[in-house]
C-alpha cells in the first residue's frame, strides 16, 4: 500500500488535509481517535453500509472507540428535513457530545445531509467525510457546504461546515455502478473548465484510465482536489471566485429540482454534465467563446458516457419559464438577477452577473427545442 496522497486546505483556524489514497477505511478509527473523540457517529447509506459498513465499524473498534451507524436510504431523496431530524435524532441517541465526530460514510448526499446535522447538533460539533463516491472525494466532501434540498429548490436550506479531514480511500471506488462514477466525473471535468485547460486536455485523452482505476484515476482526484482547495481556500463563503464551483449547477440544479431530484431521471452529475454544455453554448450564444470549444466540452463529457442536452432527461422538464422559476430560486441570484458561470474559452470560465433575463430566456428555449446542436 502506497502513501496517501495529501491535499491541505488552507483555512486558518479550520485548516484539514484530503488524504486519498488506497486502505484508508481500515485506519479511520486510528485517526478518529487521533482527533481526541471518544465516541463516533457514522451517518451511511444503505448501499454503502452493505458493502463497507462493517470494515468501518471494525477499524473504531480496533481503537476502542464507543461507536454506532445511522443508515439513511440511499438517493437525493434523503436530503429532506424528514432525514435531517432522524439523522439529529439518532446522533443525539448516540449522545454525541462537542468533542465528539461524526462520521459522514458516503456519497454526495450523505455527505451533505450529515454534515448539516453535524453543524446544527449541539450547535456545531466535528465531522470528518469520508466520502464514497467519485463525484464526494472530488467535490462534496471538501470545501464544507453543507444542506437539504427543498421542492423550491436545491440545497436552499444549510450552512457552512468545514470537515475536520478528508479520507478518500479510492479503493471504494471499484464497487460504484458505472452511472454513479461517470456522474461523479462530470464533476472532474468541471475544473479543466474552470480555470485549466492542460487538465481538460489530460483528460480528454487520460479519461479511460481514469474511468479504469491506478495511478491517473488518483491524479484526477488529487488534481481535482487540489483546485477546490484552492479556490475555497481564497473565498470561502462564496461571496466572488467560489461561484466559479458553480460552472453548470445554474441549469444543473434547475433541471434537478424539474424532475423532483429523481435519481432515476437525473442525478446530480448529469445535470452538471448537461448544465455545463449549456453553459458553453449559452457563452457561444451571447459571442463570448468560441463554438469549436463548445463543441469540445460536448464530446468530451458525450464520450465519457454523459448526457448533454436536456433532451436526453427521460419524461418531461416543462418550458423555459418553468426552468426560469427555478434558476430565480439560486444562490447566486442578486437583487433579483440571475448570475451564471459562463466561459470565454475552455479553462475561462468567470462569474457573470449581469446576463439579461431575456437571453436566457432565448437561449433556454433555443435548447428545448432542439436548434442548438453539439
Ligand atoms: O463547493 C462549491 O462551492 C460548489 O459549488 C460545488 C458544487 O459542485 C456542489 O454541487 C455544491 O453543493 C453546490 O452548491 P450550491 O451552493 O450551488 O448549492
Ligand atoms: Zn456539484
């Protein structure tokens, strides 16, 4: 077994590393208890909790932690205040005290929903993500945004919660179905766009390897990483550059939120997928970039097995106003103006805060009827 691979997280007082690397689930209880708590709460999914629940369990009982699993169903569905209050309630069962950790054992939704719990209990005690997934080690499960969906609206509800480390173990990833980890990698793409074309570029020729295990899917993580990190590390609370973390989530989320968060339909990843080829066509559109790069993000992500059109979302979406009310419901949204991350070429991506209502409008109903291609 080779030695992780650590990314810090410059944030002061709540600084943390990302290890990724192989066997790390079997020492999680060693460097539970090196973070002083003596009891842990791990907050899993039932499909993560078949495959790997009991290697955790074993790994706090070897360092004679007192410890205890709450297992959520698996999907976007439990990001839900019904699962927030069972989560609080179990870990307050659990008498999970400040010192305490809790552990967030999974996927994006996991991680997402315990880190809010962990953030509202007690008023804030630690947790430490491990995530399971592609898209958790190289996005959710840094950077501390935490929350719930709610029907008006993805992950409207939460807080800021920076984990106090991050243990990717990339072993885990070899038990993730295809559609999970290509989802996963729409997010690793998502940072050649922002602001590196050398990495899209690795990428578009790396991206079997990658898909395949060894040594380059670990240089993706850890490259991946190694941007969030940095772009969280400048502007934590998102008040400039980390918008840019944003590329496609703007159309993304409000395709998410159409489909009622079906993960049958849509999971997370492929709206990004499908939100950042709008996002490129939609700067092609308003004479930002150039269509050849437009055309380069649609074959990448097409060729790694991705949706990216909203035509490929099974059933129906509703219109451009639908989607419209939606995206008024962002984040980024400024005195009532929607801001989007669009791009002035491949690895230029910039927070756009003054798009008029009328070209997304156009441009939305461009792309629901089908006259732009790529
Ligand atoms: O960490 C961030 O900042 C991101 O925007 C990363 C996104 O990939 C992630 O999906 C995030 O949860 C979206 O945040 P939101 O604030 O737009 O809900
Ligand atoms: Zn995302």
């Amino acid at each position: 077994m080779s030695a992780p691979v650590i990314v810090p997280v410059a944030l002061g007082a709540r600084a943390y590393d990302i290890r990724i690397g192989s066997g790390l689930l079997q020492q999680l209880g060693r460097d539970v208890a090196a973070a002083g708590a003596r009891t842990a709460a791990v907050v899993t999914d039932e499909n993560v909790a078949r495959l790997h629940l009991d290697t955790v369990r074993a790994s706090l009982d070897d360092a004679h932690l007192i410890n205890s699993a709450a297992v959520i169903p698996s999907g976007e569905g439990s990001k839900s205040f019904k699962h927030l209050e069972e989560v609080c309630s179990r870990l307050l069962d659990a008498k999970i005290e400040r010192g305490d950790v809790v552990i967030a054992f999974g996927g994006g939704v996991v991680g997402d929903l315990a880190g809010f719990a962990a953030s509202i209990l007690r008023r804030g005690v630690r947790v430490i993500q491990v995530p399971t997934s592609l898209l958790a080690q190289v996005d959710s499960s840094v950077g501390g945004k935490t929350g719930i969906n709610t029907k008006a609206g993805k992950n409207l509800i939460g807080a800021f919660h920076q984990p106090s480390l991050v243990l990717a173990d990339t072993d885990v990833l070899d038990t993730l179905p295809d559609r999970e980890f290509r989802a996963g990698y729409a997010e690793v793409v998502k940072y050649g766009l922002i602001d590196d074309a050398g990495f899209f570029g690795w990428l578009e020729k790396h991206w079997g390897n990658v898909f395949q295990g060894g040594a380059d899917r670990t240089k993706a993580i850890a490259t991946s990483c190694a941007s969030k990190a940095s772009i969280v590390g400048r502007d934590e609370f998102e008040t400039g550059d980390r918008a840019l973390l944003n590329l496609g989530h703007t159309f993304g989320h409000a395709l998410e939120a159409a489909v009622g968060y079906d993960g049958a339909r849509l999971v997370h990843g492929e709206g990004v997928a499908i939100g950042m080829a709008l996002a490129f066509q939609f700067s092609v559109r308003l004479g930002l970039a150039a269509p050849e790069d437009a055309q380069r993000v649609v074959d990448h992500l097409k060729a790694a097995g991705l949706p990216t059109r909203i035509q490929d979302i099974p059933g129906e979406v509703g219109d451009a106003d639908r989607l419209l009310d939606l995206m008024a419901q962002d984040k980024k949204v400024k005195a009532g103006r929607l801001t989007f991350i669009l791009a002035r070429g491949i690895g230029r991506s910039f927070v756009a805060p003054d798009v008029p209502p009328q070209n997304a409008r156009e441009f939305l109903k461009a792309a629901l009827d089908g006259s732009i291609t790529g």
